[in-house]
C-alpha cells in the first residue's frame, strides 16, 4: 500500500508540471494584406482609432482622467537601453509617451518610424524633471540636450498591455 500511495504522489507532481505556452506568436490569423508582430497582451486591430482621434481626446482629459482605449500611430522614439518604452506621434507636433503594463514585455529598439497599434489606458501626466531626464537619457540625447530640461511638463502617457507592430 505505501508504494501505491508514492506512485500516487509521483504522479500528482508530475502532471502538475506541465509546461506553459509563453510564446509570442499570432494567436489569430492576420487580416488579409496586412501582417503583425506582437508583443505582450493578442489584441485585434479593429476598434483601433487614428493617432488624430486619439490626440483630440487627450485634449479633453484633465490629469485625473483614464482612457481605456487603443489607437495607431507612427513610432517617434524608443528606449535605446532595452525597448521598454517608445512616443508615438500624434500629429501636430504632438506625441504621447507609451510604457508596457508591469515592463511585462519590450519592443524592438530599431522600430523608430514604423507603424504600431497600441491597446491600454491613456492619461495626462505632470512628468518631473528628473524622470524627463531619465527618459531622454534612455532614448540617447545628449549630454547638453538632456541639461536643457529644467521645467515640469505636462504630457500624454499611455500604459499599453498589448501593441501590433504592422510588418
């Protein structure tokens, strides 16, 4: 009976240590004609709003506000250090900082230009002058450029659990 109940023990071990599919492939089909890489969270691309649209609506949020929402836009700058943060253009001069939930994830450092969809929470954001100075540091400014940062400044930041890289 005592070997039994050890067999039974070996067995519950063994099939409690399945292993876990952490890969980051496509869990759906690509649209036709277009094509993605993803990173962190699989999101769809079809309720995705123009960085336009997006920028209108960080006009209207107050620094208490949150947005659940996902939108495109063009890759202006990414952390040199490791792709743990990137700016998207908005339009108009404007960009929007975008962080990855918990640094869950990164993207590709080499991504500057290229077209992404983004899904997660958009705010307004006083950012202080050191974490502005962090910042620019990471993305590679200059030592003259980055002592040029004196002031607080009021931002857009986004929190993305999921981003579509189009290919």
């Amino acid at each position: 009976m005592r070997h039994f109940n050890i067999l039974i023990a070996i067995f519950i071990v063994f099939s409690a240590c399945k292993p876990q599919n952490k890969s980051k492939e496509p869990i759906r089909e690509p649209l036709a004609g277009e094509t993605y890489e993803y990173f962190g969270a699989q999101i769809i691309d079809s309720n995705a709003m123009t960085n336009g649209m997006m920028r209108k609506k960080y006009k209207g949020m107050v620094e208490t506000d949150t947005l659940a929402s996902q939108f495109s836009g063009r890759v202006t700058e990414v952390c040199k250090a490791k792709g743990c943060w990137m700016k998207l253009e908005l339009g108009n001069g404007e960009e929007t900082m975008v962080k990855f939930r918990n640094y869950s994830f990164f993207v590709p450092r080499d991504i500057v230009g290229r077209e992404v969809i983004v899904n997660g929470v958009a705010f307004v954001e006083e950012r202080s002058v050191e974490d502005q100075r962090h910042f620019a540091y990471d993305g590679g400014k200059s030592d003259e450029e980055i002592a040029l940062i004196t002031e607080v400044k009021r931002t857009y930041a986004f929190v993305a659990d999921g981003v579509l890289l189009k290919k």
